[in-house]
C-alpha cells in the first residue's frame, strides 16, 4: 500500500523482483501518511492528506473502495497518522494532535470523535452531533 499524489496504489510483492499493482483508489487530495488497521473484522487503510482522513476497506485488495472521509482540521495539513484500535492519532499541523474514534458498525454507520466534535456518517451523508 502507498500513496502516489492523490491515488492510493496497491501492489503485490509476492515476486519481490516484479512488483504487480493490483488495485487504487482516487482521493481528494494528496496522501501524506498511510496505516493498515483492522475495523469490525475487515482490513481497512486510514490514510491523512490535506485537511482530511479517509478509511479505505481493502478486505479485497483488488477492488477497494471509499468508506468514509472526514475533515480532521479545516485549513490545516494532516502530516501523520497512527492508530491503536479503534482509534486514530493525526498530527494535524496548526491543528495539533486529534485524537478519532472510529467506529464501523453493522448498520454501515461511521463515527468519528474528537475532542470538539462528533461526526456520523450513514450512507455517504455527514451528520455533526
């Protein structure tokens, strides 16, 4: 997995001399940081680029897809992420550190907490609790 501008590519390395990419994924902005975790039992991507964080679901690394993004700190640049759990560490520039719970639930809800906000999406709608 890696970021190459705003496309994240997937590749096989299993002929280390002949690397193979096998899928991607188009985002909003450049990728900064990539970090493989797992959510409800799927393998997921949380990557952090301009201002946001994205969860991929790689469960079938050749046809990824989008779950979810967040705007982590409007105006700021993610430069880092990491993740423990459910929850998501991002170094975001003037916006200091924010600290994500991540929650991927049967109903295809995600939640994203801060210490300022609460973000659900359902569906690809944002609603701010």
């Amino acid at each position: 997995y890696y970021g190459l501008g705003n496309k994240l590519q997937i590749a096989s390395f299993s002929n280390p001399q002949n690397p193979v990419k096998i899928g991607s994924v188009i985002l909003s902005d450049i990728i900064e940081d990539v970090v493989r975790t797992s959510i409800g039992g799927n393998q997921h991507l949380v990557l952090s680029g301009g201002s946001n964080m994205w969860l991929i679901n790689v469960q079938n690394p050749t046809t990824p897809s989008l779950v979810a993004s967040v705007e982590v700190a409007p105006g700021t640049t993610c430069e880092g992420i990491a993740t423990s759990g459910t929850y998501a560490y991002v170094a975001a520039g003037g916006g200091g550190l924010k600290l994500l719970l991540i929650v991927w639930n049967i109903v295809r809800a995600l939640l994203f907490r801060d210490s300022t906000h609460t973000l659900l999406l359902v569906h690809g709608v944002t609603f701010l609790i």
